[in-house]
C-alpha cells in the first residue's frame, strides 16, 4: 500500500518501533503501525476518532491503544529516549495557547485538577509550555489553563538546567526567581529586561535571536489541527498527543 502523506515514514518506524510494547497478551493486536497511522491521521485533521479510516483498522483500536500507551507512559517514554541527543548547553523556553473547542468544554478533569483550560476574551483556552533545545527540539512539555502567567512553570521545566548552560527567554521570564535559579545552576539567562526593570543585566541580541527556533517549534507542532485546536476532554490525552508530534519532531532533526 501506497505510504500517504502523514504517515510514518520508513526510517522513523525504525526508531519507533523498538520503543514500543513488545509482549501483547492474548489475541494478536492489530498492526501498531497501522494503528498509530491512524492516531496520527487523527490528529493531522482534527477529526472525531470515529471518522478514521478503515485502512488504519477500527477506530476504536485507534482510540483505545492511544489512551491505553498514554496510561501506561508509552508517548512519554518516546519522546524521553528520542530526546537523549540533547546536549542542554542552550535552552529556550516559551509557551503557546491554543482555542478549546466546545466538545472539550465539558469533559473530565483527567489528572490536572482545572482541566488546563482557563477563559479569557477568546474564550477557553489551553497553554502549552515547552523546553527545547538548540535546535529548536522539545526536551519538555506541559500543560497549564490559558491565563497562567508564562514563568509559573519556568522553575518545574528548568530544574535540570545544566552548569554553563544558556537560558533562552522573552520579557514574561524575567523574574528575580527565574534568574536566581540560573544563577544557582551557574548558567546565563540571557532575557531581556522589563522596562520597569532598576537593575542591569547582561544580554547578547546576537544570541536572542536564536529564540525563534521555539516559535518554529509551536509552528510545527500547529500544523497539526488536532493541537492547533485542542478536541480532547482529558488535557492527558491532549499532552500525550503532543508528545507523540514531539517526537517525530525530534527524529526529522535527527
């Protein structure tokens, strides 16, 4: 069968693969290339799992396999072992929101206590927050409601910044917290100061400009309408997609 243009190519169901649960238990489970084609098609489109294609097998096993690896950290552990090449000399932290769709409005909590979705002008919204690396490759990712301030999650993101290491961030991360903790990391945080900033600080614009490989970043991942705009109720299922964009990511940069 012909490869489509979403799909897994060759080379990155390779490196996926291995990664995968490899003991099934009872009946022999449906091709998880297939299947996992057909999580991707989902989130490709932004479609309702039930309009999968058949040549991707039930929907429902599309469906089920998706939350089922989620609960059992299968997409977390992906993108982790995917992600080792990362050297952590610079970092970049930024955030995005994306629209909650109404059919997500009113679903479970799942783990995260608010749901992730905050209200604002726009109505709900989600917030993204991710680490990458220098080459714009994700290293971490959460979740947060639309309105949570930028640097909430900085500390829990950054808490293995390495010595010598390079922070890079907008004027929403230039709080004493944040800077204390590079400096405890001995590691520059090379933000931009508030305006309503007293002290100096030491900043390169040459090296700032390396921060648009985090907005590059949030512009592959919204590629995908399925996160453009979040459907799902459980925000865990939500995070768990974006893990698995993540790291298809991560191996096209490979």
């Amino acid at each position: 069968m012909t490869r489509r243009r979403f799909e897994l190519t060759d080379a990155e169901w390779t490196i996926i693969e291995p990664l995968l649960p490899n003991k099934p238990r009872g009946v022999p489970r449906v091709d998880d290339r297939q299947t996992i084609n057909g999580i991707l098609w989902r989130f490709r489109t932004g479609s309702p799992w039930a309009d999968v294609p058949e040549r991707y097998g039930p929907h429902t096993t599309c469906y089920n396999r998706f939350v089922r690896w989620r609960k059992a950290g299968v997409w977390s552990y992906i993108l982790e072992e995917i992600s080792k090449a990362f050297d952590g000399d610079i970092v970049m932290i930024d955030s995005s929101c994306v629209r909650v769709h109404q059919h997500a409005a009113n679903g479970k909590k799942g783990g995260l206590d608010d749901g992730c979705m905050g209200r604002s002008r726009g109505g709900l919204t989600t917030k993204i927050h991710a680490l990458v690396d220098a080459e714009g490759r994700p290293v971490a990712l959460t979740l947060t409601a639309g309105q949570t301030h930028d640097s909430v999650m900085a500390e829990p993101m950054l808490a293995d910044l390495k010595p010598g290491a390079i922070l890079l961030a907008d004027k929403a991360y230039d709080t004493n917290a944040l800077r204390a903790l590079a400096d405890r990391r001995k590691a520059w945080a090379n933000i931009p100061a508030k305006r309503t900033r007293k002290e100096t600080f030491a900043f390169s614009s040459w090296v700032y400009r390396q921060r648009n490989l985090v907005e590059r970043f949030f512009n592959k991942l919204k590629n995908m309408r399925g996160i453009a705009t979040r459907y799902d109720k459980d925000p865990l299922n939500f995070l768990a997609a974006i893990k698995l964009i993540a790291a298809r990511i991560w191996i096209r940069a490979l």
